[in-house]
C-alpha cells in the first residue's frame, strides 16, 4: 500500500479539523507544517505530533518527502498558494473555495493537467457517505424526479466585526464560505449546473455580503433556491421536494450523518451513516486515492464541478455588487 506525507499551509482552526482526521488514516501523515508565524507552526506540530516546521512555504515545497499539500488559509490566498504548489511538483488539497473567482480555477486545473498533479478543492460535503447513497436513492427515484431544492444556512458570528468574514481583502462574506454549500450541495443532487442566476443581497459596512438570497434555475427546468447569512441565525437544512415526496436533511445539512425520507408526509427511510472522526476523513482518503489511481481530481468534485460553483458565485456577487480589491482577483 502506497503511502502519503502530506504538507500543511496554514495551521489554523480548520487545518486542526484535518489533522484529528488525518490520524486515523492508515496511509497518510502530516510531516510537515508550514506558517509565517514560527510560534503557530510550533504549537500546530506538538499538538499533532508533527516532525516538521517551516516558516517558508518555499522550503516545504521544497522538501522530496512531502507528497501532498493541504492548503488551509483564509480565501484570497488559496489561488497563488495553490500555484505555487502544483509548480513545485506538489499535489494539492486545498479549502473551499478553492480560488476566488473562476477564470483562476480554470488556470489551476489546467496547470495540474500540464503537470500530471492531483489538485483537488476540499469541498467535504460532497464526499459524505450520506449524500452519496442520497444521491444513489434520487437517481433510482425514491421521490420520483426532482422538481426544486431549498436550503438556508446562517450563522450571527460573534465579534465579527475583528473576523476574516468582513474583510474584502481576504474574500470575507457569507457566500464565499456558507452559501458555497447549498450551491455544491444542490449541484450534487440535480448533476447539472444553472443557466439562470438570479439574487439579491445585503451588504455590510464593509461591503461583504451579509445576507444573500439566490434562484437557480437549470436547463432540465429545476431550480434550486438558498439563504446564506453571517449576520443571523437560520435552520441550517435543505430539503430536496420530489414528485413524489421529498427529503430532509437536518442541521447542518453540509455536515450530515442523517436524512429523512418522506412519501404522503410519511416517513418511510432514514439514513444514519455516522463520521468515525469528523467528515473530514472522506476527501482525505479520496485524494489520496485519486493520486494512487493517477487521476488530476475526483469524479465527485472535479475540476468541472469547482468551476461551476465558483461561475454562480461570480454571478450572485456581481448582481449584488460585491467586489473584491483587484490583487485577489488576479491570473
């Protein structure tokens, strides 16, 4: 069996949630870490029992035993970082999203195709056990055919005034971190991507997206429709309304273990496939599949379907009026 050493970038509280997955794999590790600040990389490596510390990305990359690099920065940094990786000769998980706009997703797809390199967006949802036999149960038409999907997720951040979520320079904003799931999630169940956008928001002080309301509407005529809020508190669920019935997914509807199936308002299936660590572990053994199989990403969140998530956020923002400083926009 092949095994792994893998390289993180950014040792902060969603890398933590890597590295408690991470242990309980049996071919991968976390050799080394990677930060600006010495003091953070230390503390990230006794936690985790880490053997490496870097305070220079280029000295990492430039180590021969690390194979893979998990990418864990605030947003605006994840399109250069994840360049420089792939140039490096490094595969690359890297945190949703994986860039900022499209055209720079579209530049690093075809940079790891030029390369032979796993890049791979870490969009966990979609590797959840769960909404994978969900999506088997759909296509054998459990509720009969889709006919739209609706989700809402908020969350009324505390201190968010000092938090990276309003901050234009790093890509803050509801969308880009919380509304990315219903748009991944609901792509993922219908296996088409929208023709129609349409959405309004509410800008903050900062001009962040605080609130946004978004309809897609598809070529196959299904639409889908979420809320994503940093500013309010909301249920956190989707439900997926059939023909024939429809489907509940509880709070939090990205992060789910657990679905409701129901027919005549009857509940008549439920689905309870429980994380043996914390969701993480599914990409986590994805990506390395994938590199042992020799694939550029995964048939569950390709190249394709990154791109197309990140083409509706492009959309919404600019029919809200949400613009990012030009240095993080850039190819």
């Amino acid at each position: 069996m092949q095994s792994f050493n893998w390289g993180v970038i950014g040792p902060g509280n969603i890398a933590n949630t890597f590295a408690k997955a991470i242990a309980s794999s049996t071919k991968g590790k976390i050799l080394a870490v990677a930060s600006r600040s010495k003091e953070r990389a230390a503390d990230f490596a006794k936690t985790y029992h880490i053997e490496k510390t870097y305070s220079d990305y280029q000295q990492m990359l430039a180590d021969p035993e690390i194979d893979i690099i998990y990418i864990a920065t605030p947003h605006s940094f994840h399109y250069q970082q994840a360049k420089m990786c792939l140039e490096a000769g490094k595969h690359v998980l890297v945190e949703k999203p994986c860039t900022v706009n499209a055209e720079q997703m579209q530049i690093l797809a075809e940079l790891a195709q030029s390369k032979n390199l796993l890049l791979q967006e870490a969009l966990w949802s979609r590797f959840l056990p769960c909404l994978s036999q969900l999506r088997q149960l759909l296509n054998e038409g459990i509720i009969g055919d889709i006919q739209y999907i609706q989700s809402e997720i908020g969350f009324a951040f505390q201190d968010r005034d000092k938090s990276r979520m309003v901050k234009a320079e790093l890509a803050g904003g509801s969308l880009l971190d919380l509304g990315i799931y219903s748009i991944t999630v609901s792509q993922f169940f219908l296996q088409e991507h929208p023709d129609t956008v349409s959405a309004m928001g509410q800008l903050t002080d900062q001009q962040d997206d605080g609130h946004v309301l978004a309809n897609m509407h598809y070529p196959s005529g299904r639409f889908a429709q979420f809320t994503c809020s940093m500013l309010a508190q909301s249920s956190n669920t989707m439900r997926i309304v059939g023909a024939e019935g429809y489907i509940d997914l509880p709070a939090c509807f990205w992060d789910t273990d657990k679905a409701e199936i129901f027919r005549d308002n009857k509940l008549v299936q439920s689905i309870n496939i429980p994380h043996p660590v914390n969701g993480f572990e599914y990409q986590i053994e994805e990506s390395m599949g994938c590199i042992e199989q020799k694939l550029l990403c995964s048939e569950v969140m390709s190249h394709r379907d990154s791109i197309g998530v990140l083409r509706v956020m492009d959309d919404i923002r600019k029919q809200i009026g949400v613009q990012f400083p030009q240095q993080i926009e850039t190819l």
